[in-house]
C-alpha cells in the first residue's frame, strides 16, 4: 500500500512539473514540441489604380494566382494540422476602407473562411468550394472595379495607424499573417497627412525628398507577421526609396516580422509566399 502511495505522489509531481515547464514567463501555456498554432490569413486588396498599369500577365491575374496559391497553404494547413474537423484556421481577403459599390460590398462577403465557426460536417464541404467562390468574386470585384474607374486609393496608412488592423487582423492564440497586395503608393485621397517630412502616404513626389518618411501613430505589433507583395515602382530609381521607407514604418510599429517585395511572376511570387509562411 505504501509503495502505491509512494507511485501515486510521484506521478503527480510530474504531471504539476509538466505543466510549470508548458509555460512561458508570462504563465501563458506554450505549445508542445511539433505544434503549431491555427493559421490567421488576412489578405488586403488595393483596389486603386494600379489595377490598370501595363503588366503581363496583367494585375487581376497575378492577384488572383497570389490568393489561390494562399488558399492551396490554407487548404493544406487545415488538412494536415489535427485534421480538418479540429481545424480552426481562417482566411479572409478584404479592403480598407470598405468599397462604395453595393455589389462589391455583397460580393466580399463571400470572401471569409473561419474554420472555428464552421460546423463539422461543413468543414470539408467549405475547403473543398473555397478556391472556386474566391476567384469567382474576386474576378466579379476586379471587373466591377476596373470598369466603375473611382480610384480614391486604399488607405494602409490608416488601417495601421487607427488600429483597424488589430481588430481585424489579430487574433489571440493564432499565428496571424497579413498579406498585402499593393503596388507600394500608399494613398488615399481622404486621409493625407503631412507633417513636416513625414507623410500619412507614399508618392512619387515623396520620395523626391531624401528626408520623407511615413508617419509613425502606434506600436505593439508583435503578434502580426506582414508580407507585402506586387510593390512596382514607377522607376528603379524610386525602388530602394520606396521599399525602405515601408520597411522602416513596419519596423517602428514593431511589427512581429515582415518583407516587402517587388511585383513578380507568380511562379516566382509564389516562392517569396513559401518562404515567409512555411519558413
């Protein structure tokens, strides 16, 4: 009786050992060896004037190819990661500020996977309908946008510096990725901002000044990860410009981690997405 006694006490000091070694500093719980948290995917859309620049293939087929390949990483997350009725990742494809158009507005609604709020039995049928619904929205928004020509810009600036991004972008206990497509001209016409050489926006005109930089309202980022992609200066004399004074704004908000990159072919563009999601 003794010896079992003696078992049993060992046993539950180990189990409470356990648990104290599963914390961090902080007495939040860490994730065992070989885990990872549910994927957090949010994917900005800038739908400014850049849709109609000169560019083979052209901006609404490299953007479109951009989020099936995210959707393809979401897909195989949700599969692979404790199977797809445990899964609790979630994508979204969205824009800031919300479109004038009822029906881009009614089209973007179609636009947000949450696994965590998806019924079991739904949870294969989602997956397997998601790539199809996505491109065909995402083309209808595209065409509506290209053929309606109200360029006021996508405000970047403000979805950061109003904190617009921790509400929609930043969930607890997720690893939480945005990626945003843009073609590096943060601008829009009803936030501009200047004060002295710092701007709420990035225009050519800007980066003429060797003193510009964007204007820093926050910091604390360091649960967000970003990837900006398709960047295309006007001129390769901006491009060093341009992307360094994207990358310091990041890196002031203290942004978790984050890459700024050129336009590219989407087989190549592709490998820049592996390499920041799949590290």
């Amino acid at each position: 009786m003794k010896q079992k006694t003696f078992l049993a006490k060992i046993l539950l000091l180990s189990i409470i050992s356990l648990t104290f070694m599963g914390c961090n500093g902080t007495g939040t719980v860490t994730p065992p060896p070989g885990s990872t948290l549910p994927l957090n995917i949010s994917v900005y859309l800038d739908l400014s004037d850049r849709l109609t620049r000169e560019l083979t293939p052209n901006q609404m087929e490299r953007d479109t190819a951009i989020i099936n390949h995210l959707i393809d990483i979401f897909i195989e997350d949700c599969a692979t990661n404790g199977k797809i009725v445990n899964s609790k990742s979630h994508f979204q494809v969205f824009f800031y500020p919300s479109p004038s158009s009822s029906n881009i507005a009614q089209l973007a609604k179609g636009l947000n996977v949450d696994m965590a709020k998806t019924d079991i039995k739904q949870k294969k049928r989602e997956l397997m309908d998601m790539k199809s619904r996505f491109q065909t929205n995402i083309y209808q928004i595209y065409s509506d946008a290209i053929s309606e020509k109200k360029w006021i810009g996508s405000d970047i600036w403000g979805f950061f510096s109003n904190k617009e991004v921790d509400k929609l972008c930043v969930r607890k206990g997720y690893r939480n990725i945005l990626v945003i497509l843009t073609d590096g001209y943060l601008f829009h016409s009803g936030n501009k901002v200047k004060e002295g050489d710092a701007y709420s926006y990035i225009l050519p005109q800007t980066l003429q000044n060797p003193n510009a930089s964007l204007i820093v309202r926050r910091d604390g980022l360091t649960d967000l990860e970003v990837l900006m992609i398709e960047v295309n200066p006007y001129t390769p004399r901006e491009r060093d410009v341009l992307i360094s004074t994207i990358e310091k704004w990041l890196n002031e908000m203290e942004v978790r981690k984050f890459v700024v990159s050129e336009t590219a072919l989407p087989v190549t563009t592709e490998i820049y997405i592996d390499n920041f999601i799949k590290e």
